[in-house]
C-alpha cells in the first residue's frame, strides 16, 4: 500500500511540474525577446539594423491581456519576432514615451525602421496570424538586420 501511495505521489508531483510547464510556455514574456526601455530598443534596432516593433501596453488593459495570452504567445509570432527589436513599453511604468509617441489608446502596436522612424502603426485584426504575417513583411523591408 506504501509503494501505491509513494508511486502516485510521484505521478502526481511529475503532472504537476509538467502542468506548471506548460503554464509558463505561454507566457509572452518567456518567448518574446522584449526591450523593456524604449531608448535601448531603438539603439539596439539602429546598430543590429532590424527593424523594430514597439508594443503599449498596461496590466489593466483587458485587450493588452489578451494579446499577450493569444497572440505573443503564438509559435508564428515568437518566430516572425526574431528578425525584429521588440520594445514593451508599459503604459504606467513609462507615460512620457507614451506622450511623446502620442499613443491615445492602447493596446498600441508600432513598427519601426532601424532609424527609429514610424513605418506604420499596426491595422488589422489582433489575430496571431495577421501579426506574423506584418512582422514578417516588415522585416523583408530590411534585410541588413537578418
């Protein structure tokens, strides 16, 4: 009876280190390599040459939580994210980027040229889909940062 008790207790404790596993798999935070200072991002896009994408968000935003659940967190965004900078800027951590960009609401998204300069602002659907495919196209704009 001992070893039914001690083997369940370890099925249990794998399930449950696998359960937490796959929990912090879709934190966008742990995919997506975020720039959390907006002056770094652009630095860093200039000298790479990669273009950059610049996410406003903030922990109240209930849109923002959902792109962080359903879109960051997707394999195709993960992957089109690697030929970009990708600048996080939070809303409440750091209002004067915001002001400066002019950002009226958020969820906001940007892409920018390794220069810094505004491509376009995100317009579309917030689908995972339509996210890689942007990212992607922007990053074919230029190919110096690949």
């Amino acid at each position: 009876m001992r070893r039914l008790i001690k083997g369940l207790t370890l099925i249990l404790l794998v399930l449950t280190a696998a359960g937490c596993s796959a929990a912090s798999e879709q934190d966008p935070a742990a995919k997506i390599d975020w720039v959390t200072n907006y002056a770094d991002g652009l630095r860093l896009a200039r000298e790479s040459g990669k273009p950059a994408l610049v996410y406003f968000t903030a922990d109240w935003c209930g849109p923002c939580r959902e792109l962080k659940k359903y879109v960051w967190s997707d394999k195709r965004v993960i992957a089109a994210s690697k030929q970009l900078v990708n600048i996080y800027v939070d809303a409440d951590q750091d209002p004067d980027t915001l002001a400066a960009q002019k950002v009226r609401r958020i969820p906001a998204v940007f892409f920018l040229s390794p220069a810094g300069e505004i491509v376009r602002q995100y317009a579309g659907d917030y689908s995972a889909a339509d996210f890689a495919k942007q990212m992607s196209s922007l990053a074919a704009k230029y190919p110096k940062g690949k």
